[in-house]
C-alpha cells in the first residue's frame, strides 16, 4: 500500500434542511414559532484514504455512510468541513483543476436498476463521459466502449442495447464500466453488491479485486454487509449516527474491536449457530438520526455513561497501532 493519502475528509459536516411551508409560515405570523426541520446526517467526521488501499465503511441504515461517500466524491457538498486530494484543499483549487480532479474520483451507485437511463444505450451510458471531457473521439467511441465492457465481464457486442435488457448483474457490471470509463483513481462503492444474488454478489467482488490490481485503484467500500467487508478490506471504518467511532485494519477489528456499537453490529451478524446472541443494550430503543441517544445505549457499565456521553462527544484516540475508536472508556480514568 502507497504512503500517499489520496483522499482526506476533515471534520466535515453535512446538514439537509427542510424549509417551512406556506402553512407553517403563515401559522409563524400568529404566533405558532414553527422552525425549519434540520436533520445532522454527518456529523464532524474525519477520514482518509491511502492510494492503493480498500476501506469498507461500515454502519445500519440511517448512519450517514452514502452521505458521506457522497461528500467524498463532491455529489453533496460541505456544509462544514474541507475535502483534501492528494495534499490539496479542493476547495482552493481553480475550476479547471477541479474539474480534473473530480474526474479522478468516481461512484458506483447501490440500484443497477435506477442508475441507469433507461432511454440510453449502452454505447452512450458508458461512453458519454469520456466524449464530453474529451478524452476519446467521437468515432472511438463504440470500440472504446466495447473494451470497457470485455473488461468487465461482458459481450461487446452488446453495446447497442439498453439497460432493461439487461439482469441485475449485468447492470451492475455496466454501472462499474462506466465509472471506469474516465480512468478514476478512486471508487466509491455504495452498497454496489446489496441489489444481487450472492452467487453474483461474488463474481462481481472478484471483479473488484481483479480490477483493483490491474488499473492500481483505490476502494471506499460502503456496505452494512460485515461479512463482504472483511472479505475485501484493508481497513474497517464504523460510523454511528453521522460520526466515525472505530477504525482499525480489518484483521483485527474483527478480533479486537472496541468501541460498544462495533461489539453490537458484530454481535448482530447472522451466524449459522445455534446459540443465544449475547447483546446486552439498555432498555429502550435503538438510537437512530431519529432517536438520538440520551447516553451512552450499549455498554450499561460505562462509568461515564449517561452524564458524560450525552454533552460530549468522545473523539477518536489511537488504542493499538492504527487502530482508533471514540469511546470515554479509552479514556484514562
């Protein structure tokens, strides 16, 4: 793995706000103090990712991970925070370079389904991005979109035909050939191989791995599946409720995790075993984006728990060689 980091978030931050409506406003006039709905889908989080290395992002549905992956490759945009490329802030950057720069990073989205345009061929799905930024010729097109599907598995052949006629797993493998289509260093995988068969699920995995070594690319790999995680990854990062709170190489983070939510999502992995899970949260739901937590809800013996982790936030603290987690039990007491 390169020394160079590629990618790097800090402390960014993503807010989405609903705007009152008319009722809402008018009800303002006579008194109501209705106010806009903010939900905090990420939260001061902070990640970076070497050039050559795969990181699987880790976390339920809600966490904040697809928005967070979709920050990294500019899709939303900060609402606190910097986005750093290879040492610079892009945000410092002029348009040409950033332009150049977006390029380089590339998404492969969760639905094979919805993320292809169904009024589109294939020719023109795969290869309309590399002709707009002019990196083929127009009468290249078709051969340079030909390649791109060989190298993916598919029938060049079948460049003239659209999306429906298509399985699952072929969309998905045209999806992947058209984020390859303008030679990124980084992919950003979302949840790329939830939609499939787990027959295809692993072909198209091996692809990834095939592709990783061939074309030197680096992963962020969004998945809540552990077990295709570990299966592809260098590094394990958990997100909870918008913030990052354990990253550690994937060998052992699955060994020795720490922080109490990693111990839940494992402890929470289907098993063929025929055994009581031992899980132990208070009582009480689940915290969501819609049920903040009030303390700390998975380790009812923290010392710290309802007073201290309810006003503020434990940050991450290095407890093993490159190995963090953001827990007040690190914490030296």
């Amino acid at each position: 793995m390169a020394d160079q980091v590629l990618l790097e978030l800090r402390d960014v931050s993503k807010r989405f706000v609903k705007p009152l409506d008319t009722a809402a406003r008018i009800a303002n006039l006579f008194g109501a103090q209705r106010s806009e709905e903010v939900v905090h889908a990420v939260d001061h989080a902070n990640l970076s990712i070497h050039s050559g290395e795969v990181v699987g992002l880790v976390g339920e549905s809600g966490c904040g991970k697809s928005t967070l992956g979709r920050m990294a490759v500019g899709l939303h945009t900060l609402s606190a925070g910097t986005r750093w490329w290879k040492g610079a802030d892009m945000a410092q950057l002029s348009t040409a370079e950033r332009r150049r720069t977006q390029l380089a990073m590339q998404m492969i989205f969760q639905d094979p389904y919805a993320s292809l345009n169904p009024r589109m061929r294939i020719q023109d799905i795969v290869g309309e991005a590399p002709l707009a930024h002019g990196m083929i010729a127009a009468t290249e097109q078709k051969d340079y979109v030909a390649g791109l599907l060989q190298k993916v598995g598919l029938d060049p052949a079948l460049v003239r035909r659209f999306p429906h006629q298509f399985s699952g797993g072929q969309r998905a493998r045209i999806g992947i050939a058209r984020a390859l289509a303008v030679k990124p260093e980084l992919l950003v995988c979302d949840e790329a191989v939830a939609a499939l068969d787990v027959s295809i699920q692993a072909q198209v995995l091996n692809l990834f791995m095939e592709l990783r070594n061939e074309l030197k690319l680096t992963y962020l790999f969004i998945s809540h599946d552990l077990g295709v995680v570990r299966h592809v990854s260098d590094r394990v990062v958990i997100m909870y409720l918008g913030r990052i709170v354990e990253s550690s190489p994937t060998a052992e983070l699955f060994v020795q995790p720490n922080h109490p939510y990693t111990n839940a999502l494992l402890a929470s992995a289907p098993k063929l075993e025929v055994k009581k899970i031992d899980f132990v949260a208070v009582k009480g739901e689940i915290p969501s984006p819609l049920h903040p937590p009030s303390g700390c809800h998975f380790h009812p013996r923290c010392p710290h728990a309802m007073p201290r982790c309810s006003v503020e936030q434990p940050l991450l603290k290095e407890i093993a060689p490159q190995h963090f987690s953001a827990c007040h039990l690190n914490d030296a007491t």
